[in-house]
C-alpha cells in the first residue's frame, strides 16, 4: 500500500502545530518552507484537514493553522483517512467471477480468501494507526530528533512567526 506524500508532510505539520501553544496559529507557507516541501501543495493537504476538523484554519495577518483538537485527541488514522478517504485499500472485483471456470455469482456467496486476508491485515494497520496520536509524536521529538534539532527550529518559528518569545510546547 502507498499513502500520498501528503500523508507523511501533514503528520509532519501537525506534529509541529501539536507542540505550539494551543492559541498560536502556523501559516501553511511557514509549514512548507520548514519542511521543504512545495507550498501549494501541502496548502491543499492542510485544508483537507481542516475540513476534517484536524487542524483549524485562522484567517488574518497572524493566521495559519492550529491544532483544532487537542494532540492526544488527533491519531494517525485520523489524518490518514481525511487524506486518502475512509475507503479500503484493497479492493476485490470478484475476478474469481470471470473467466472460463466462472460459476453463476450466486455461488460466491463468501468474499475470496485473498480478500479476507487483505482486508484483516488492513483492520490491523488502522487498529495501529489509530493507537498512536499526535501527542504521541510530540512526546518523541526530543529522542527522535534531538534537543538541538528541536532548539534550532523552535528559534527558527519564532522568527517566522515574529513572536518575542519562542513557542513551547503545551
């Protein structure tokens, strides 16, 4: 299965916006430089997840995205499905029903082996997804990235952001 890059800059955006303080607001042209990923791009993403009530949308001069939910509230299957859609990944079109030893489709009563595993192996993936937050991934930066990583781009929002002070986490 392949998820769209977006799925992987989003879970990235939010987990910066998970670690500001919940009334500072990142525009999305900030998120994409910080992330080097193309801006009109991860504004379409971003919005996406606002319609999903993920991140919330805060117009005007000192606008952009905030978390619209708290970070322990916001998992991983979450941004997944407002991405990708709440959709199965593997889809059956009962091929089994086609060709020279096809049957009369009343004898396909049971989905086909091939798609009863796939879908319990994807019910496992999203039972995965759906155990890990955001707040989850906030709680790893510092071992993940380091404590100078971390102190460099909390400067660097800061500057962007054009706050005296720089954000910390809830």
């Amino acid at each position: 299965m392949r998820l769209g890059d977006g799925v992987e800059w989003t879970l990235h955006c939010c987990t910066v916006l998970g670690a500001m303080p919940p009334d500072l607001a990142v525009p999305a042209s900030v998120l994409a430089e910080f992330h080097g990923v193309p801006s009109a791009y991860l504004a379409k993403q971003m919005q996406a997840l606002s319609r999903a009530n993920i991140v919330e949308s805060i117009p005007g001069r000192k606008g952009g995205y905030k978390m619209a939910r708290p970070a322990t509230d916001v998992t991983l299957l979450d941004v997944v499905l407002a991405l990708e859609g709440p959709g199965r990944a593997f889809r059956c079109t009962e091929i089994r029903q086609q060709g020279p030893s096809a049957v009369s489709p009343s004898s396909y009563v049971k989905p086909c082996g091939i798609a009863a595993a796939m879908w319990r192996a994807e019910e496992m993936y999203r039972e995965g997804l759906a155990a890990t937050t955001i707040a989850d991934l906030v709680a790893e930066l510092d071992v993940e990235v380091g404590a100078e990583q971390t102190e460099k781009a909390i400067i660097w929002l800061a500057e962007q952001l054009g706050v005296a002070e720089p954000p910390k986490a809830p």
